[in-house]
C-alpha cells in the first residue's frame, strides 16, 4: 500500500530548493469555539447516533484491482470527463513550481489531467493557477465544463480545452464566482447545468450562481443569486436522480462539535428565492461530511461516528423525524463516499484524518440496503487520508484523492465483491 514517502520527497526537494511551504495547524475536528454563527437554521429533528472512534472488523479484499499515479502534493478534487477516458485532479500544492519565484502554498493550485490506460494513471499535462485555491470539483451534466470550488465561490474551466494536447492552462478558464462568504469547498452544477452551488464551510452556508446568466452576459457580481442557510462548516453536496432535491451535510449544530445534519433543499426554489428553500433539517451523526444519494435512498459519512448513515429519500420530504433508516459502522473518520454498480454497493474513504490509535486509512465496501440492513463486505488498500472520489460515467472505474500520501487511485468497480 502507498504510503507518504512520494510527498516527503516532494517535500525535501522543495525545502532543499529554498521554497518555504505554508503549514497548517493540526486538525482536530473541532470547530473553534470564537467562530461566529452567520446563519440560522431551524432545530433538527429526527434520531442520533454517538460519536466514536470505534472502527468495524472486516476481511482486505485484495482481489480488487487498483493502481496508484504519485507525484502530486494534497490532490484535493477528482473529475471525469464524460468519455471516461480522462479525469481531472486539483491539488492544493502545485506539483511543481514553474519559477523561483513561485512558492508553493494554499494560493497556488495545480489542476492535473490524466488519461487512463491499461496500465493506470498516465499525467497528460498540468495547468497552474497561482491565485487559486482549488478543491471540490465537479462537471457539468453536458460534461463540457468544469467547476472547482476555492475562496468565496468557485471558478469554471472548459473540459475540451484542458483535454486537448499543448492546450495553454491560461485558456482553460472561462471565468470565477465570488461571494461575500469563506471557505468554499465543494461545488455542483444543476442537473440543467444553468446554476452553480457552493458550501461555504467557514459562512455556514451555500452560495447560489447563475451559470447560465454569466455564459450569456459575462462574469460579475450580478452572477450570484444568494444563501442557502445550513448549520455549521457544511461541507458535501449531492442532487436526487429526480433532479428535485438538492442534499448538503453540516458538520455540527454549535461549535463544541458533536451531532451534525443533513439538509434537504428545493433546488427550484434554490435557483430563485435560497434562503427560503430548505425543507428539512435532520441528524445526521457527528461530524457529518458528504452525501450521495439514489432513487429511494440518501446516504451520509459521519466522519465523528465511524458511520456511514442511511436516509429515506421520501421521508425526509415528508416525515424527517423518521427518515433515518439505519447506520453501520465502517473505518476511522470517513469521508468521501459514491455509489457503485448501480447503486448495489458504495466506496466509502475512510481518511483516518486525525490518526487515531492504530487504525489506518483505507476504503470500505457496503452493500446496500436493497436486500437487507447495509452489509460491511470489507476493505480496499489506499494511500494517506482519502478524501474525494468520482466515478467515471462508465461505472467501470473510481477515482480517490489520497490527500496525505500524495497519490490518485484508481479502482477497478468490476472486480468489486457482488
């Protein structure tokens, strides 16, 4: 299995070269106790769960297929293109420092593009954005643009133009969103690609975009719609299949951390009228930090659980105090989550971010809750804290961001257990 040594290189060479790098404090999971509120939601109901670091017994599944491309520093945001034959990763550090002059840091972001071979993960070209910070990705539903959200909003990159060869990253963006918000961290388009939404984990709340009005006019500050109110640090976003709901997690209700929730969102009434679109508001466990969701179903990673958490798709429209449908216990401090071979199984990256005891960082395999309570079938071999991953538009492949070793995997979905 990876491990950190690819960064600790990377690391030494830089420090070697005389480039200072940014350090950040240790994370804790705790959200700061002088942080202000700047939204109001209404009281959660529904069941709890308690926190934990309790971590689920299950068997390795090393027939599972997967291969490791090294070399970047904090890969972040994973993306398809929609041929399946390309896939998009920002990463919080440049992979390289193209001048003396520039240090790498939280301000200079790289984008990697990588086409996938029989053989995995091969990097095509690299684009490096030294004012951004970039870190949730998403395309758009006709796969022709990209969003990556960093700062107050978000910043939108053509897909063809960072796919084709000896293409100048400068061309590759298209334009920026910018709200009066922090801590942008994960974006989404509408299913009719017309709006863009962002969490903004430091405002505690969601930013609105008319994607469609700034393609037509120009980017400006006219672009932004308004707020979605949430609870604290919302981090993960996932739209129903029906295209009717939009799905956001906050890690926490007050600043001693704890119980989190999920909310349900009117996207309709998102695009026009946000602050007043939020259906339902529900426990989630602690510390909950992505969604995804199906036809019946909407699932949460409770990062301060150790749980992944099921939800009634119907129920939390019409009766959220009972839309829980069951948890199960998985890894240490999970995180990103997606649906697999369609919608029978999900991945689910266990970070162990804050390195607890002896567990280790790794991905668990559930399946879902179509015949039965959600099963542990076991675990996948990963590299330093996994954190965000994708699913090509093939279903045959997934892509993870291993945040601390520095690598992107890539997992065979067909040599899955079924």
């Amino acid at each position: 299995m990876p491990t950190g040594k690819a960064l600790g290189v990377a690391l030494v060479i830089l420090v070697a070269a005389g480039v200072t790098i940014q350090s950040r404090p240790q994370a804790t999971g705790a959200i700061p106790a002088s942080r202000a509120r700047t939204a109001q939601v209404s009281s959660p109901v529904g069941s709890t769960t308690a926190c934990s670091t309790a971590v689920a017994t299950a068997p390795m599944l090393v027939s599972v297929q997967t291969h490791f491309a090294t070399g970047l520093l904090e890969p972040f945001g994973v993306a398809f293109a929609p041929d399946s034959e390309h896939v998009f990763v920002d990463s919080l550090i440049l992979p390289s420092s193209p001048s003396d002059s520039l240090a790498p840091g939280r301000s200079a972001s790289g984008i990697t593009v990588y086409s996938i071979s029989p053989s995995g993960l091969v990097a095509d070209r690299v684009g490096s954005f030294p004012t951004a910070s970039l870190v949730g990705m998403a395309t758009s539903p006709d796969g022709r643009e990209l969003v990556a959200a960093g700062g107050s909003g978000a910043r939108i990159f053509s897909t063809s133009r960072m796919e084709q060869a000896n293409s100048a990253p400068s061309s590759w963006l298209l334009g920026s969103f910018a709200s009066t918000g922090q801590g942008a961290i994960e974006a989404t388009f509408s299913p009719d690609g017309h709006y863009v939404f962002v969490t903004l984990e430091d405002s505690d709340q969601i930013a609105v975009f008319n994607f469609q009005k700034a393609e037509r006019h120009g980017f400006g500050p006219s672009d932004l719609v308004g707020y979605v109110p949430l609870g604290m640090a919302p981090v993960g976003m996932a739209l129903s299949p029906n295209g009717r709901y939009l799905y956001a997690t906050s890690e926490a209700v007050t600043t001693g951390g704890g119980e989190g929730t999920l909310s349900t969102i009117d996207l309709r009434h998102a695009e026009v009228d946000p602050a007043h679109s939020v259906i339902s508001t529900v426990w989630a466990g602690c510390s909950p930090v992505r969604v995804v969701a199906s036809g019946s179903s909407v699932y949460v990673t409770a990062r301060g659980s150790d749980d992944l958490v099921e939800f009634s798709a119907r129920n939390l429209v019409s009766d959220p105090g009972s839309a829980m449908v069951g948890h199960v216990e998985v890894g240490e401090s999970p995180v990103g989550l997606a649906l697999v071979d369609h919608d029978k199984s999900l991945v689910i990256a266990d970070s162990n971010r804050f390195q607890i005891g002896n567990a280790v960082s790794n991905l668990a395999v559930v399946a879902t809750s179509e015949n039965g309570p959600l099963t542990l079938l076991g675990y996948v071999a990963a590299g330093g804290f996994p954190r965000d991953m994708t699913v090509s538009p093939d279903g045959k492949t997934l892509i993870v961001s291993d945040f601390d070793s520095g690598d992107v995997e890539e997992v065979g979905l067909t040599t899955l257990p079924r």
